[in-house]
C-alpha cells in the first residue's frame, strides 16, 4: 500500500503547501475510495484570513 506522502508527491504536491490544502485532499482521497464522509480536525482547517473573504466588484468603475 502506497503512503498518502507519496501519492501526494506523485501528483504535484508542494512539501510546504498549506495543512488545509493536504487535509482537505486526505479528506477527498477517503470520500472516493470508501463512500466516507469525515471531518477535517481543527488544526488542519484554514485559518487564513484572506481565503475566507468576500470579494466585492464595482461594475461601476470599469469602462
């Protein structure tokens, strides 16, 4: 059986890329494989402020 590290590796995966980004694909991998939906813990969910933003557009302003 393959480790989760190297499927990871295998498929592009930055080493440093975000915990919420690995968890998130560790969350799907199990959702595919078994039909099992779990919950990612706490530690691992996004905490960056910037991603939990709305964006907000002016059509006003473009030309």
């Amino acid at each position: 059986m393959e480790k989760v590290k190297d499927i990871m590796e295998r498929l592009g995966f930055r080493e440093g890329a975000d915990d919420s980004v690995k968890a998130a694909f560790v969350q799907n991998l199990i959702f595919q494989a078994y039909g099992v939906k779990v919950e990612v813990p706490d530690k691992y969910k996004n905490t960056r402020e910037e991603l939990t933003k709305q964006l907000v557009f002016n059509l006003e302003d473009v030309g």
